[in-house]
C-alpha cells in the first residue's frame, strides 16, 4: 500500500503526486521565456506561480522597493525562485509561509538573509525548526525533483546550494519572526503596512489543514493566499501528524469566504487561480465527505471498507492518491467525537 508519511510529504511526494494527478496539464502561459516557473500576473505588481510538479502555488508582490514572497516550494527551488522574484519586482523584502509543509517552506533557506524578513505562525515555525532533516532530503532529492534538461542557471543554483550542505542548520529554515496575528490568537489582523507601499492582512482561524494556517491578503489588489486550506480540482491532503481537523477546515474556510468579495482573487495552495466560488466547493467537498464518512460509520461499516469508498462529489479530481487518507482522517475525527 502507498501511503504517504509526513516524512515523504516533507520530502518529495507531493511533487511525485502531482505528477500522476488529473490536473497538469492547465499550466498558465509563461509571463516570459526562459524562467523555470511559469508565472503569470495576477494584478498590477503581483505574480503567481501555478504548477503541479513544483510545490505550493507562490506569489510575488511588488512594494515601493523590493518585493514580498509568499511560500517557497521545495529546498532545490529555493535559489531560483529567490532569483526570479527579484527578476519581476526588485529584491526580495520579506517571506511569508502560509503554513509549515515542506512544499511551501523547503526554498525558505534561500531566503535566509538578514536583508529579508521572514514570517510565519508561531506553530509554524516550531515545526520547521524540526524539520531539519526533512530538508536535508528534499535537498539531497533535488536533482530528480527539478527535472531533466535543466537549466544552465537553475543547476549552478542548485550545485551551490548542495556544496553548503554540511553547513546547513535548521536556523537556515526557520522564519525569523512570528507573523503578527490578532491578540485572541484567531481572526485577522488589521491591514499591516508589511512593506512600504504594500498593504496585507492575515489571517488564522484555528486549526484546519494544520495547526498553523495563515491566509495572506493583498489588500490593494484583492488577492488572497488560502495556503493549503484550499485544494482547487484536487483531494485535499489531510496530515493527521499537524494537527488537520476537517471541521475546523470547514470553519476557517468560511471565515475566509466572508471576506472575499465578488472579485477577490482566490490563489488555493496547489491548483489554478479561481475567486470565492473554488473556496465554495472545498467547503462543498469536506461537508459531503463528513456528511457520507458519518452515514457509512452509522450504518455499521469499518474504517477499512469506508476508506476503499468514493462518492460522486471525489470523482475527477486530481492528488487521487490521498483520497482514502481524507477518509481515513474523517473516520478518525469522527469517531473520537461523534
Ligand atoms: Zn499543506
């Protein structure tokens, strides 16, 4: 049986994944040519980076003088993604996580810089801090993981980074500061000046996909990073070791939409760009999944013929391989509270 363990999901798997999902073949057109990720603009002065084999969806947002960066894929993309963020907005300023997952922190070491400040969930941030060799692997798996045919530029990044090896630390990871969030802890702060001439909120609202969901809000342009609290066409990876809960999942999703107005644009964790309606339908998909996990435990079935179930609202999504541990997870939720 394939079943992914944290440590794969660290390491390599979401990329292995994604590779076998429905959904690769929806990349965006290149902004321009010549760069590894495939960015497109999003609003004026802020790119997104969609693509199934390369980690967590990344945004780019141009301040006055430099520029933010939200979520930085896997270790090995690191470099290249730090290189291309100041190709589109100048320098990079500061690095947000949406959550601590390794497909959207593992790049984070080459951002460790003290010219950059670095944010994320105070959970966030311990988790990396115990990652350490989870990054490691990523690192050591980088060459596989980045594709045959590489770029020139991209392998000379990639060979530096592995030369520092021996020299990495968990520090090299881990976000400098904790991201400000409200004083209770959960909602949204109110619009931070992060960068100069570039306005965000944040927001957490307890537990959902992990422990340590951070949504980021653009405010001028009326984007939103739902990190992985939204999977759009794709299961939802459900990470019983972080804390995930689907009804929490389902809350934070639905404090998120009522922030959203017709046209917010709505940047998911992995999968493309929509607006409120691709955060409707994950609040849809894990409604139906409780709803149908609690009719089949009613009706007397176990967890092992329940996680070998589909029902119409899985069919024709993409990261297949993780439907039965949604499943599983559910079963788990529910029957330590009915
Ligand atoms: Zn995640």
């Amino acid at each position: 049986m394939l079943t992914p363990t944290r440590r794969d999901f660290l390491g390599l798997s979401l990329a292995a994944l994604a590779s076998l999902s429905g959904f690769a073949r929806a990349a965006p057109a290149r902004l321009r040519a010549g760069t590894y990720f495939p960015w497109s603009t999003l609003a004026d002065n802020v790119w997104v980076t969609v693509s199934p084999t390369q980690g967590g969806n990344v945004i780019v947002a141009k301040a006055r003088d430099g520029c933010l960066v939200i979520d930085s894929k896997f270790a090995g993309m690191g470099p290249t993604l730090r290189r291309e963020a100041a190709d589109l907005a100048g320098p990079v300023r500061a690095l947000l996580n949406t959550h601590h997952h390794g497909d959207h922190t593992g790049g984070n070491v080459a951002f460790a810089d003290p010219n950059i400040d670095t944010l994320a969930h105070p959970k966030a941030r311990a988790r990396i801090r115990e990652a350490h060799q989870q990054y490691l692997a990523q690192l050591r798996g980088a060459m596989r993981q980045l594709g045959p045919d590489l770029d020139p530029a991209v392998q000379a990044e990639l060979d530096a980074l592995l030369l520092r090896e021996d020299r990495l630390t968990p520090q090299d990871w881990t976000p400098r500061k904790d991201a400000p969030l409200p004083d209770s802890g959960r909602g949204e702060t109110d619009d931070l000046e992060l960068l100069p001439g570039l306005n965000i909120r944040l927001g957490h609202y307890g537990p959902g996909h992990t422990d340590n969901d951070m949504t980021v809000w653009l405010c001028e342009a009326d984007i939103v990073h739902t990190g992985d609290l939204c999977f759009h066409n794709l299961h939802p990876f459900f990470d019983a070791s972080a804390g995930v809960t689907a009804r929490g999942w389902i809350t934070s999703l639905k404090a998120v939409l009522q922030r959203c107005t017709r046209d917010t644009k709505v940047v998911p964790g992995h999968g493309p760009v929509g607006d409120r309606a691709i955060i409707e339908k994950q609040i849809a998909y894990l409604e139906a999944l409780i709803e149908a996990v609690a009719k089949e435990i009613r009706s007397g079935k176990t967890k092992e013929d329940i996680s070998a179930m589909s029902w119409p609202f899985m069919e024709g999504l993409g990261f297949e391989q993780v439907r039965s541990r949604a499943i599983n997870a559910v079963y788990d939720e529910l029957a330590g509270s009915p």
